[in-house]
C-alpha cells in the first residue's frame, strides 16, 4: 500500500510544534495517499525499518491514511542539536556534503522538511548526493532558526477573548510564535471561531492538541490539554468545548499553548479573527 506525508499547512504546523527548540519534542508526521513508508524513511535518512519497528507497525500494508508516524532519533530525549552552518552556504545556496540528510538540513535551518522539499521541488522521494546545490533559508535566516524559544510575560487585556480565562499570558517569540496562557485545570478550553478539527491527538510536552481550519483558511491550535472533546474530521462552532486544561510538566501551572496561522506565516494570536 502507498502512504505519504500530508504537505498541507496543518502537517508543517505540527512539525514546527513538534521540532520546536526548548520543548523537546519528537516529529510526527500524518499519512496520506502517495508515497511509500521507503520514501518517507529516506528523506530523514533513516531505514524503512527503523521507522516501521519505532512505530510498533509490523504489516505496512495495513498502515491507514490519517495515521501518525513517529520519526525516530526525535523523541523526548532531544534530537541532535544542529551542526552549525557550513560556510559554502551563501545567498540561499547550501552544498550537500556526506552523511547530510533533508532532516538533518532542515534543522539546521530551522524550517521543516516539508518546507524544505517544497523549496527546492523535491519529493519526497527525493535522495540527496555529496556535491549537490540546494536551496535553504538565507543566512540570517538560518541564525534565526537556531534561536532558542523566548518566553516573555504581557500584560492580560481584559478586552480580548481568548480560549480560556486567562490569569496570565507569556507571549512564545523564535521557532514557534504565540501566546501561553494560564488557568485552571479541567478548565474548559473553547474554540474562538467555527471551523473543521483536521489534528486532534496527543504531543510530547503539549500534552493533548487540536488544530482548527476555519473557512477562511486560517489555522487554530490549542494545546496542552488533558483530555479532548474533539476527533479530527469534527465541525465546531464558536464556543465549542475543544477539551479540558491539563497541567504542563516543566511549570507544574495549568497552561494552555495557543498559535495561529495563515497560509504559512504565524499571526499574532490577540489578533486573529474572533467568531
């Protein structure tokens, strides 16, 4: 049976979560109709075995579309942080050289793998060789992408509606842009616009997570949930119970990671569009 990565903005949005510097996270990717497991294996130079026992998956023939790959080397303990930007690298260009990988250069730009092949017009099928020019982020673009995550304390607007009541907000500036907000446990967390649930399961150190697509095109995600209300193909009205707060491990605070996109750019989650 064939599967592939699902390249649409919501897949490329959890990757970013999930390879977020300071979280700690593994990468996870859905499957969908296209490619086979040997391809996906490939572009993070891995084996089609490696990714087949990390997942526990015996018979890839069985393997459905909508199904969530963990990448191996990415888990909790922490990937390989990335090696440090080859000096032929000039003007977007960057020089393959031996024992590279898509995986290995996308961390070292920052940007996802998805990001990557869509760059350069790769599938993702797509097998590097020493020697070969590809293109990435300019230079200054690759400092910003190794930038460790900032979290910062704002001041709480009583005029804006969030997902919860929130007692306080830290805004999360570097990689991954948004706000955390703190409030109370099995709290319910609330969507602020209608919309199609297209992720909702659960992710290292975010605890449980539901993205939102609106029909504008504009991408809700909420995490850090104990429990969800929600299965991904769900409808949802503005209001709707997305699930219920849970506690986040590194702060012992009951918090709720909120992010907004549109098409691939992060919109600043205070003013995102509100039902």
């Amino acid at each position: 049976m064939k599967v592939s990565f699902h390249h649409a903005l919501f897949c490329i949005v959890l990757s970013c979560i999930a390879a977020g510097p300071g979280f700690s996270e593994e990468v996870v990717h859905v499957i969908q109709k296209g490619d086979t497991i040997y391809s996906i294996a490939r572009s993070y130079g891995l084996s089609a075995d490696e990714v087949l026992k990390y997942n526990k998956i015996s018979d890839p023939s069985k393997i459905n579309v909508g199904t969530k790959i963990r990448i191996p080397g990415t888990e909790a303990k922490g990937a390989a942080a990335p090696a440090p930007v080859n000096p032929q690298q000039t003007n977007g260009e960057y020089r393959v050289e031996k024992n590279d990988t898509l995986y290995s250069i996308s961390r070292r730009y920052g940007i996802s793998v998805a990001d990557l092949l869509a760059m350069n017009g790769f599938s993702s099928s797509h097998v590097l060789k020493a020697g070969e020019k590809i293109r990435v982020p300019a230079s200054g673009s690759a400092n910003a992408g190794t930038a460790p995550t900032a979290v910062t304390a704002i001041k709480v607007d009583s005029s804006v509606k969030w997902p919860i009541k929130a007692k306080e907000i830290a805004q999360i500036t570097g990689k991954l842009n948004g706000v955390q907000l703190t409030g109370d446990r099995q709290e319910s967390v609330k969507s602020l616009t209608g919309g199609t649930i297209v992720s909702a399961g659960p992710y290292r150190g975010f605890g449980r997570v539901a993205i939102v697509q609106t029909p504008a095109g504009y991408l809700y995600v909420y995490g850090g949930c104990e429990t969800l209300s929600v299965k991904e193909g769900d409808k949802v009205s503005a209001g709707s119970e997305l699930g219920k707060l849970g506690i986040d491990t590194k702060t012992a605070k009951s918090q709720l990671f909120f992010f907004v996109y549109k098409g691939n750019t992060p919109v600043d989650p205070a003013k995102a569009p509100r039902a």
